[in-house]
C-alpha cells in the first residue's frame, strides 16, 4: 500500500512538472516536507536533476492515509481522498492501512509481535485476504486519481 501510494505520488508530481509547470508552486506540502530534509526551497528542489528529485520523493512518509493526503491535495485539491472515495469509504482504508502498519511493523522490527508482545498469526486465508486487500487498496488509488 506504502508502495502504490509513492509511485502514485511520484508519477502525480512528474506530470504535475511536465504538463503544467505553473502549478508546481502549489506543491507547499511537498515543499514543507522537503525543507525538513534539508532543500532550502521548491525552487532549490526543481533545479535537481530528476534522479535526485525522485530520491527525495521516495524518502517521504506514506506510511498512512493522514500523512500522504496533504501530499496529495497538492496536486489534486483539497480534501481529495474524500471526493474520490467518499469520507465513509476513505475512513475504512485508513482503517485498514492503519491495521496493516501495525502489523508490518510487528513483523519487520519486532520479530513477529504486537507492541503487546503477541505473536502474529497467519494462515492461508489471512495471506489472501491481504492480498485481496492490497489489490482493493491498489484499484482503490488508481481509479481516483
């Protein structure tokens, strides 16, 4: 989900560049986030190389909905998870992708536990619900964007 969500992103800000350069000032999320990681300005970040820009972007957090919408509404306007999917439908995909990182991070930096110190488990059926999940979440992205 972390992944689509970068390279949504990513592709979003190139053709933002490419097509309608005018607008790349409305990038001021994009910009804030930048500036935590050193650039002095959009300005300064444009004149990158394209390489180097994409670096940037590919270490920016998409680790939920909450913190990649502001990136997005950049580029797409206010607010605009909502006017794609609905508040209700945007609510349970957050759920879930909160869900999801809760459980990623219980895996890759606990060793298989919950902060709670219980084990995950999973089974057959659990591996595919997620990755029914993951293609929802995927379709879910690209048809609103």
């Amino acid at each position: 989900m972390e992944a689509c969500l970068l390279l949504q992103h990513a592709n979003s800000v190139a053709l933002l560049i490419r097509f309608e350069p005018n607008r790349t000032k409305s990038l001021v999320n994009l910009e804030a986030q930048l500036k935590k990681r050193g650039v002095k300005s959009l300005d300064e970040w444009l004149s990158f190389d394209t390489e180097t820009r994409f670096q940037y972007l590919r270490e920016l957090s998409f680790s939920s909905l909450q913190s990649a919408g502001p990136l997005f509404d950049d580029i797409y306007g206010s607010g605009c998870f909502d006017a794609a999917w609905g508040a209700q439908a945007h609510k349970r995909l957050a759920s879930q992708y909160r869900d999801y990182q809760t459980l990623r991070n219980g895996i890759l930096h606990r060793g298989g536990e919950l902060n709670s110190g219980i084990m995950i488990q999973a089974n057959d059926s659990d591996l595919k619900a997620t990755f029914g999940d993951s293609v929802r979440f995927r379709d879910s992205i690209l048809e609103s964007l």
